[in-house]
C-alpha cells in the first residue's frame, strides 16, 4: 500500500468541476498540498486533466487537477453510494496551499480543544 506524502485533512467544502463543455458539482472531502478527494456522482476518466473551482469562505480557488483514481461505493443494503475521484494538484496557488495551512492550524486547535484535563483539587475530600 502506497503512503502519502501529506496528510489528508477532512473538510466539507462545494466545488465545481469543469469537464469540456460541461460544469459538474461535487464536495471536497478532505484534501492535502498536492491532493484531493471529491465526493462525485459522476466518473471521470483516469488521467484526465481539467480544472476544479472550490469554494472556502466567501472566495474562489481554481485548480488544475489530473483524476489519479475514480471511487463507485454502493451499499447493497440502502442503494445509497460513496462515489468521487481522487486527484492531484497539478499547480497549487499560493491562495490553495494558505487554505490547506488554515485548515491544519483549524483541526489542531479543534483537537487541542477536545483534549481537555481537570485538575485534582486535593482540598476536597473524596473518600
């Protein structure tokens, strides 16, 4: 199995994916300096290459993209699937990397928050 080179970071950002003449909609799910994953109904090929818009905030980034690898998930109980690409960044802008750090610090104070430890008070008497 193949490990990455940067840690993939969970988030939940919209995102526009423009294929020929077409505009399709997917959700960023988590993503890292030089990838992505993009929950999509629709199948890409492999190894296309074209640009995907997301949408942090209030702004836009545009990013070319190449499919590495396409996801159809189906859960035989429900019908209801986890499908997307995975794909790397063929030229991040320094707008790109900035959120990737933004999301990192986010997540870590978000795990510092969660690791929280009272102290003992040793004035109370517990027996």
């Amino acid at each position: 199995m193949e490990k990455r080179t940067f840690q993939r970071l969970p988030v939940n950002l919209q995102s526009r994916l423009f294929y020929g003449n077409m505009v399709y909609t997917g959700i960023v799910t988590n993503l890292s300096e030089n990838g992505m994953f993009i929950s999509t109904k629709v199948s890409f090929p492999v190894d296309s290459v074209f640009i995907a818009i997301i949408l942090p905030d209030t702004h836009t980034i545009s990013i070319p993209i190449k499919i590495r690898r396409t996801v159809k998930e189906v859960d035989q109980l429900t019908g209801n699937g986890n499908s997307g690409i995975g794909v790397s960044l063929l030229n991040p802008s320094k707008e790109y990397l900035d959120l990737v750090v933004k999301t990192r610090a986010s997540l870590s104070n978000i795990n510092d928050d969660n690791f929280h430890s009272d102290q003992i008070n040793p004035s109370i008497d517990i027996s």
